[in-house]
C-alpha cells in the first residue's frame, strides 16, 4: 500500500553502491562546525533516516492522518491498514515466524521492560534466577534488577574476557534448572561483539529457560532470521535501524505472550469494560494500550522496507568491510587501544587513547564535523571491567565509506598532536 | 583557529598534562566525591582547614583536560586562601560559566580562570569544568553530603 519514493527504489540485484546509498539520506549533504563535511560515526547512538522514511511519515500526516482501530470513517480504515501493514513489514524483516507476534512499543527498552514485567509478573517467583551478561546495555540490566527486587528472585551475571567475548563455560555453568530467563545481547553497543545467540537460546531452551535477545544493535546491521535464532523474544529500536524515534518492537511467541498479564491499561488492549471486570483483547492488542505511535510505525515499516530492498547480506558485507578497515586503520595510530577484540565483530569500535580523554577526542573531532560517542554508553559495568570511565566509540551504518574512516583517523592523528 | 581547538588554551594543556596538587592525602579534613554522571568521570578532593584557611587541598580521579585542568588550577588558587575567598572564587567561576559566551568576563575576579571562558560555547562540556568546583563548595560547607556531589 505505502508507495516508495522513487529516489529509494533500488533493485535488489544490483551491487551495493554506497555513493548511490548516501544520497538517500538527506541529512549526509549537510555541513556541520562551520562548512565541514558531516561524518556521521554515532550510528549505536541513532541512525540518519532515509528520505522514504521521512516521506512516508510526512505523507501519513498529509494524508492519512485519523487514529486506529477505532473510526468506521475512510481515514481511519486507512491509518488502520497502513498501521497493520507495518507490522507485515516488520515480521518479514525478522523472519517470519508461525505462532509469533510482533508489538509495537515505545523503544527497545520499553519492549525489554514490557516482557520483565509481563514474564516477571507470571512465570517468576522467589528463588529463581534471571541471568544476563556482563555487557548489556542499562536497558537490558535494570529492568531485570527491578523484577528480581520486586519477586525474590536472583540476578546473575555471564563474565565476559578481556577480547570482550562471553564466557560460555561460565555460561553453562551458570545455566541451571532455577534459571526462568536469559536475557542477553545480539550485539554489543559498547564492545561490537557478536554473541552466539543461537547457542544461548538452545542451551536456554534445554535448560527449561526462557530467553530474550537484544537486537537494538544487531537488526541495523545484519539479516535477523528467527527461526535461526531461536529466541523467545526478540527486541528492536526503531531509530537504530534507519526509521523514526518513538517507536521498538518485540517479537515474542504468541503463546508465551497470551500467557502473560497486560503491560499498561487503557483504550484497545480490552475487549469489554465494566466496573467489575475488564476483559483483555488478544495479542497485540493487548500490549499496546492506548493510540500507538502511529506515524512511527508506519516511517519504521517503510524502514524496514529499504533495508529488505537494499539487501540486509550486502550491508552486513558492507560494514563487515568498514570493520574489518577500520580496526587496521586505528591500529596505526600509535597509543590508541581498541576495548574489544572479539573475534566476531559489528557496528562499533570502542576504543582510548593513552594521551587524551575520550570527551576530548570526541570534541575535537566534532570541530571537523566528525561525530563520534564518548562516554560510558550505557554500559557502566563494561567500563568498570575495563577499568576505563569512558571510551570514544566509532560506530558505523550502511552509508559510512572507507574515506570517512581514513578522515576519522587523521583527526586522530591531530588530537595526538595536540595532546601527546 | 576553530572553536574547539581555542577552548584548549595552553593553561588547560598544561594542567591536563601536568596536574597540580594530584593524589591522595594522608588524614584530611574533608574529603568530597564528584561525579559526571553524564561521562562517567569520577574526582575526590582532599582538604585541610587551619583555622579559616584552606591549608592544603588535593584531588585524584579520572577526567577529560577540561575537568582535570579546572581541579588542577582550582587547587593552585584555592590553597592558603581564605573559606570566604575560596566561595568567592566558586561563585565567580559559577557566574561565569552560566553566563552566554558573548558576555564579558570579569577578569579581576576570576584571574587565571578566565581561561575557562571558551568552554561557555559547548555547554555539554561547562559540567567537565564544574565538577572540582561544585565539589570544593559542598567541603566548604558545614554539613557534608552523603552522596557524591554531580553535576546533574
């Protein structure tokens, strides 16, 4: 239904032309800091959006613009259809899976909070045992340490060694028949590593646990096959992969989610209301209380269809280059350390430097319009089992080239001379 | 010279590279915690009172140039000076850095610490400037706090 912008109609079979990627993006011809060429190294924070995207929300509120779910009127059946042909989108992308669901929400974080307290709230009692790593992001950690507070049950913490890989042996024996839920990462926003989530959800599912992946880092980078993964849940940021702010997903097996208690009460999660009794809708519904972020699903839907017709293998090829390049690169610069060296990599490169902060690189880089993190990202316990308070982080997305990486590492070189 | 690059005067590159008045202290006064928790950056100053004066003060942690050259040079300016001149001290530096980058600096108040003036056009980093400061106005105070002092 939802038409693509000619501009970012690309046919799949061509090869991956990134000068041709980038003029998709609007925001990329923009000078920052005085006329320097914008390079956009922050994509674990947020992604740029492509003009389709934009397009697709400007033309809802142009257009389309009434609620969902409700109106018998024209506009209203349409928001509807639209609406719900952006969740088609979204499982596809994920690699649609029979008896599974997708929900909207707010973030990934809402989405990882939605399952703690849902799943919390129906499966976790005193005694038991929620485990995840040592590298999650505060979204994956705290609203585990809340669920655990709220029913006496206990955290525990996968170790990770000094390349920034999880230690799987510590994994399994931490694993054990007391264990409700893993909750664990696809990729980490702080190190780059890739976790072996396929083996998790196995052993997980051995074990009588359940599990949730965190795919905030993993869906903008990589295909995202379900069936491969295995996961019960699976979560995913809308801003991180290329469409609006405002807006997550979480991918759960339909049978888990039926089983779990509503999140948040209000309008379209019932199916009737008296004064007695509520009876709840059906999944999704009744996970998506009150008017949804509409025009965000549906700019996210749209998202979700430029990657699929980019071709998720050829970005993952793509910035598997940009990894693979940028890691050589940084090496040369002499006092620079790379804070994970997993073997298995995407996204970001985290790294310090012996003679300058990581708040002063990033703000001397910006002065050339490069923009970089710097700080503790979200993660503190990876920063403290480094023994570092904040690492600069160079993050990359589908449009990023080998040439801004080489103008990252000049701007290196003169933060270097300005600090060494 | 663009924008950033002022903001790191000689001064601040010194005191980065070259801290004043950095480590522990044996049996202090007063000792404060500073936190950034915006970048995770930690300081702990020392203090020791004769009297009315501030006899010797000290800090340690980890922070970027600005917030180490700012605790730096605050301990250069603070030690075997008054309570009163060390709050007058943290109130000019204060002012100025909430002030607008435009505004003019009072210099006979602020000394060597109008420095610090660039810092006023990248507002994420005034709190790197700030931290040593606003920890040095809770030792000045009676009571001490039982968190750390943030810049939040």
């Amino acid at each position: 239904m939802a038409v693509t912008a000619p501009h970012c109609d690309l046919t799949p079979a061509a090869p991956y032309d990134v000068d041709r990627v980038r003029r998709d993006f609007p925001i990329l011809s923009r000078t920052v800091r005085n006329g320097k060429k914008l390079v956009y190294l922050d994509n674990a924070a947020t992604s740029q959006k492509p003009q389709c995207v934009i397009d697709a929300i400007s033309r809802y509120y142009s257009e389309d613009n009434a609620n969902v779910h409700r109106g018998v009127h024209y506009l209203s059946q349409r928001a509807t259809d639209l609406y719900e042909d952006a969740r088609h989108k979204i499982n596809s992308f994920l690699g649609t899976m029979v008896g599974c669901e997708t929900i909207f929400t707010r973030g990934a974080t809402e989405a990882i909070n939605l399952v703690a307290h849902g799943f919390g709230k129906g499966f976790v009692n005193a005694g038991d045992e929620v485990l995840i790593s040592h590298m999650e992001h505060h979204s994956n950690i705290v609203p585990w340490q809340m669920l655990c507070e709220a029913r006496g049950a206990t955290l525990r913490v996968v170790p990770i060694n000094d390349d920034g890989e999880l230690i799987m042996e510590e994994f399994d024996r931490l694993l054990n028949e007391r264990t409700k839920m893993v909750s664990v990462t696809h990729v980490s926003n702080a190190l780059g590593t890739v976790n072996p989530v396929a083996e998790i959800c196995r052993k997980a599912r051995e074990a009588g646990a359940r599990v949730l992946i965190d795919g905030a880092q993993s869906a903008p980078h990589a295909p995202i096959d379900m069936k491969a993964i295995g996961a019960d849940f699976f979560v995913a940021a809308g801003h991180k992969m290329y469409g609006p702010t405002g807006v997550g997903v979480l991918y759960g097996r339909a049978e888990l989610l039926d089983r779990m208690p509503p999140w948040q009460g209000g309008g379209d999660m019932i199916l009737s209301v008296t004064f007695e009794k509520t009876t709840y809708a059906h999944i999704p519904a009744r996970f998506e209380a009150g008017t949804p972020p509409i025009a965000e699903v549906i700019g996210l839907g749209e998202a979700a269809d430029y990657l699929t017709k980019l071709g998720m293998d050829k970005v993952a090829q793509h910035e598997h280059d940009l990894m693979v390049y940028g890691t050589e690169q940084l090496k040369q610069v002499p006092g620079l350390t790379i804070i994970g060296n997993a073997k298995e990599k995407a996204g970001a490169i985290s790294f310090t430097m012996d003679c300058a902060h990581p708040h002063d690189i990033g703000q001397l880089l910006d002065d050339e319009g490069i923009a970089v993190r710097a700080g503790h990202h979200c993660a503190q316990p990876v920063m403290r089992r480094y023994g570092v308070a904040a690492t600069a982080r160079a993050s990359f997305g589908l449009y990023n080239t080998r040439a801004e990486i080489d103008a990252l590492v000049a701007g290196l070189f003169r933060v270097r001379e300005m600090f060494a | 010279m663009s924008e950033a690059r002022a903001m790191y005067e000689q001064v601040i590159l010194d005191h980065n590279k070259n801290p004043r008045n950095f480590g522990p202290m044996a049996e202090p006064d007063r000792v404060v915690d500073g936190f950034n928790p915006l970048c995770g950056d930690t300081l702990k100053i020392y203090l020791k009172f004769d009297g009315d004066l501030v006899s010797d003060i000290k800090f340690e942690g980890q922070g970027c140039a600005i917030s180490k050259s700012s605790a730096s040079l605050m301990t250069t300016l603070v030690k075997g000076r008054t309570r009163a001149d060390a709050q007058a001290l943290f109130d000019a530096f204060h002012h100025m850095l909430k002030t607008d980058h435009t505004a003019p600096v009072d210099e006979a108040a602020l000394g060597k610490l109008k420095v610090f003036a660039g810092v006023r056009e990248f507002p994420v980093r005034v709190k790197c400037a700030t931290l040593a400061w606003h920890a040095l106005d809770s030792a000045l105070k009676e009571e001490l706090p039982e968190e750390p002092v943030t810049t939040e």
